[in-house]
C-alpha cells in the first residue's frame, strides 16, 4: 500500500493520486488476523466491551476497501468479476452444508411467501440480499440450541455488505476522487438518519442499508489509505479529530444501550463513529510493514494461514463453535470427569469452547478452504502458511 509522507500545510485531499507498492503489507495482515480472532473471541464470549476494545468488521472493511483501491487501477468491471467469483465459492461450500441440514432438521417452505421465499434461497448463491434461514428448529432437548440455524448464518450478513461495496467501489471511489470529505462522511450522515430510528426501511432492506451506512464510512477511509491521503493529513490533527469522533460515538452509545449493554452491535451510529475514528488511527500509525518485525515475526505462518483463508474462517466459526457445545458435553460420559471434574467442567466451559473451536477451525480450513484457492485460480493448497515460499526466498503470501 501507498504511504505519502506528511504535509505541513493543509492537503489537497482531490488531487492526490494513488502510488500503490508492490507485495503485501504484513501490518494491514497482522490487523485482518486480529479481527478474525476478536470476532471469535467476541461469539464464544459475549463479552460486549471487546465492540470498543477492537472494532473487527470496521477494520475489515476498511482493509477491503484499501485493496479494492489499488485492485481498480485496473478495468473496473473485471475487478468486480474477481471480487464477486472469490466471494461466491466459498459462501456456496458453506450453503452446500447448512441448507441440506436446515430441511433434514425440518424447515419447510413458508406457504405465504410462495415463489419468493423460493427466490430468497438464491441469495445463497449470489447475496444480494439477505439468504433465509429459519429462527428456531429442533427442539430444545437436541444437541445444540434451537437457534442453531440463526447463528450459523449470522455472519453471512457480512457477505452481503462486502458485495454491494464491491459493486459501489468504482463509484465511490470517483466520487472520493472528486470530494473526498463528502464521500467519507456521507455515510455516517446517512448512518445517523437510518440507524437511529428517525428513518425506519422496514425488513431486510432497511437491515443492508443501515450495515451499509455504519461501514461505509470504514469502506472509503480504505481508498483513503491505498491513495496516501491520511498520511498528508498531520498526525495530531487526524488524532484529535479522530478522538473527538470516537467520543461522541462512546456518548451516543451510553444513552442508546440495549439489553446487551455497550455492545457497538446494536447501536449504528456508535459503530460508525468509534468504527471509523478507531480505524483512522490504526492506518495514520501504519508502519507498513514488509515482514512482522521482532517478536511477532513467530505468528506469521498463522498470520499468512488467516489472511488465505480469511472468508473460510469467518463463514464457519459461528458453526465450528455450536459444534464445540456436543463434543465437551461427551466428557461427562467419562464416569471419572463426571464423579470428580464435573464442577471443574462447569466452570470453564466457555473457555474450553474457545480451545476446542481452533483445531476445528483447522480441520475446516483443511476441509473446504482450498475452495478459497479454486475461487482465486490458484493452485488448491489444504495449509497456505507460506512456508515453503519463505524457505524458497519468495515474499509470503
């Protein structure tokens, strides 16, 4: 990624351009491997204070949109096709599974919706809008909750959001060209319309563009980053403003909480702003790194193994942690666990989930992540960690 150096005057954030350098950032890796890891931390746990502590889809849509960036310095329209087809296999090996279990589990055609509830299945295929699933199946006396369904598809929202920034980029990315404080801002200002209440767009379609308005702002600080604006703009200046921005959004949050308390999740415009001044800082202090320097240096095969198999990651840890809940409850049928650590057991259940769901994780990267590689048309790799590269002399990837 391209990093201008600071100027002592007010930049001219319309006419900078791009100055993209070649090979990976290893810091815009390590961040997209720490947000999968808070995202999973996040759904074992729960716990509410790790949306302020880290704000993963805030940062992952700004990593996206700063690759989408230097990706359309190219035709637009192929690199929509390459985002769209390394999007969509690996969203159709996850529906492969989940659908099937959904009817084997009893979901049935919703008789009032008729050929639409039929038509919304092929958003499974391609996400335009939000793939069904139904909020409660089984029963409560089954392996895992009710819900089951309900969270397994939960990230897919994520899917959709990625894919309309996708087709919006060329468009944004003029318009940034063109007004780049506008184009920022605009989606925080649509944020505070639409993820407030004072505008209500009832169904799923007021749910994508309420998630495309708190992101969107994360989305264009990308193109941002890629273009070298940020690094024109003075470091205590961008640092003041982006503390002022992630107050309010702290403010807006401690009037606004729901029953899950400060969870940014539920609250909009308080993901928006603390979302995108957290990510200001984070890409003002990038240091651009060409390998992880020091001690981080001994993570980066598992940074290498996130990035590659990012969207396998995030599309079934949701599912890989249900999955935890029936193999840790089997320890009871050990009559030595169940007579002398069964208390143990209760008490760290939650952390037990969180041990247990990284070798399924990897069981799945093995599984289904070389669809990642078939989608990129690459060569199928079942444990991309880059280590024969680095032992060849080649830049990991």
């Amino acid at each position: 990624m391209s990093h201008s150096s600071t100027a002592a005057a007010a930049p001219d954030l319309a006419a900078a351009g791009p100055a993209p350098r070649p090979g990976r950032d290893r810091y815009l890796d390590l961040l997209r491997s720490v947000a999968l890891v808070r995202v999973v931390v996040y759904h074992i746990f729960g716990w509410a204070w790790l949306t302020i502590l880290f704000p993963s889809m805030g940062v992952m849509f700004a990593l996206a949109g700063s690759l989408m960036a230097r990706s359309l310095s190219r035709p637009a329209l192929g690199v929509i096709r390459g985002r769209i087809r390394r999007l969509l296999p690996p969203l159709w090996a996850f529906a492969a599974v989940l659908v099937p279990m959904m009817f084997l589990g009893g979901w049935k055609p919703d008789k009032k919706e008729g050929l639409w509830w039929w038509a919304d299945l092929l958003n499974y295929l391609f996400p335009v809008g939000a793939p069904p699933f139904p909020w409660s199946l089984g029963d409560k006396s089954g392996l895992v909750e009710t819900t089951w369904a309900v969270q397994a598809g939960e990230p897919l929202w994520y899917l959709r959001t990625y894919l309309w920034f996708v087709i919006a980029s060329p468009l944004l990315l003029w318009a940034f060209r063109k007004v780049p404080w506008a184009t920022l801002l605009a989606p925080v200002a649509l944020c505070a319309v639409v993820g407030t209440d004072l505008v209500r767009i009832p169904g799923e379609t007021g749910s994508a563009i309420v998630d495309f308005a708190t992101f969107g702002a994360c989305w264009v600080l990308g193109f941002a980053h890629h273009e070298g604006l940020l690094q024109q703009i003075p470091r205590h200046l961008a640092l003041s403003c982006s503390s002022l921005v992630m107050a309010f959004g702290l403010w807006w949050a401690s009037g606004h909480q729901t029953v899950d308390g400060w969870d940014l999740n539920d609250i909009p415009l308080a993901q928006a702003t603390w979302s995108l001044g957290f990510v200001v800082i984070l890409l003002q202090y990038s240091p651009s790194w060409q390998q992880l320097p020091g001690g981080l240096a001994r993570l980066d095969k598992y940074v290498t193994l996130s990035n590659n198999r990012a969207v396998t990651i995030y599309l079934w840890h949701n599912t890989l942690i249900m999955a935890t809940i029936p193999l840790l409850d089997l320890l009871w049928e050990i009559p030595f666990v169940d007579a002398h650590l069964g208390g143990v057991l209760e008490a760290t259940y939650t952390p037990l989930m969180f041990v247990v769901v990284w070798p399924l994780i990897g069981l799945m990267i093995v599984t289904v992540g070389w669809v990642e590689d078939l989608a990129a048309k690459r060569k199928p790799r079942l444990w991309p960690t880059g280590a024969r590269r680095a032992k060849d002399g080649s830049h990991r990837r």
